[in-house]
C-alpha cells in the first residue's frame, strides 16, 4: 500500500483555510467611547453618580464583601483620583469600567472572546480605576 504525502502548498492552504474559519467565528468590534464625563460624586467604594445623570456600578468591584472599613477606603480613594475629573465609560452588561487620566477618546475593542490585558487605544497612559480598587485589597 503506498502513503500518499501531502505537499507544503496543501498543507499551507489547509492551515490558511482553517485560520480564516477561527477567524471568522470571533465577532470583533471597536467601540469607540463616547464623550469623556465627569464623576459628580462618588457614593460608595464601587458606585459613582456621573454629571449626565447616570449612576454606575463598578464592573468586578464589591466593596461590601471585604467590609465596612474596605469600603469607605475604597470610596475616599476613587474620590480623589476621580471627583470633577473626566472619565471614559466603557460598558459590561449591567456594570461599567471606568477609565480615568485618557490622553485621547478610547476606543474598546469589544469581542466574544477578550483576552486583551492592555489600556485600549487612546488611553495607553490612563489607568482603569476598578483595577486599583481590587489591587489595593478592598475588593476581591
């Protein structure tokens, strides 16, 4: 019985193919963010009221659970990093990532499948306030 071999230009095109059907099933979408807002206060260690009105949850942010001390640390802390400065908002669900100290309008790449560590484009030197909250110890 003879093997049959497959040649590099098969086996390129067979890779390529399956590339482009991986690909393909990753939905991905640049959001650019809207104009920046300003945090009007800060109600607790994971909540803000935003001057458009709106009130925000911090996405991956709960105070609570460490208690009432990790709270009220947590809420002078976004106090001063965030009180009457712009913010950029970008949305997860029902909560909300809240960037501050952007030298441009962000822009969130959004997909099934995040697997992205980095500040977003136009917000390289910026810093995410939900992750200091958690880096500090007054959220899980």
């Amino acid at each position: 019985m003879k093997e049959k071999r497959v040649s590099k230009k098969q086996l390129i095109l067979g890779t390529v193919s399956l590339l482009m059907v991986l690909l393909g099933t990753v939905n991905y979408t640049v959001n650019k963010a809207e104009t920046p807002v300003k945090v009007e206060s800060v109600i607790d260690g994971d909540t803000l009221a935003l001057n458009n009105g709106k009130i925000v949850k911090l996405f991956g942010v709960n105070t609570y659970e460490n208690g009432s001390e990790n709270s009220m640390l947590a809420r002078q802390y976004l106090a001063t990093i965030l009180d009457g400065r712009n913010v950029w908002i970008e949305n997860e669900k029902n909560k909300a990532k809240v960037w501050v100290g952007c030298e441009a309008t962000p822009k969130f790449l959004m997909s099934k499948l995040r697997v992205d560590k980095k500040n977003p484009i136009g917000c390289e030197k910026g810093t995410l306030a939900n992750s200091q909250i958690v880096k500090m110890g007054w959220s899980k």
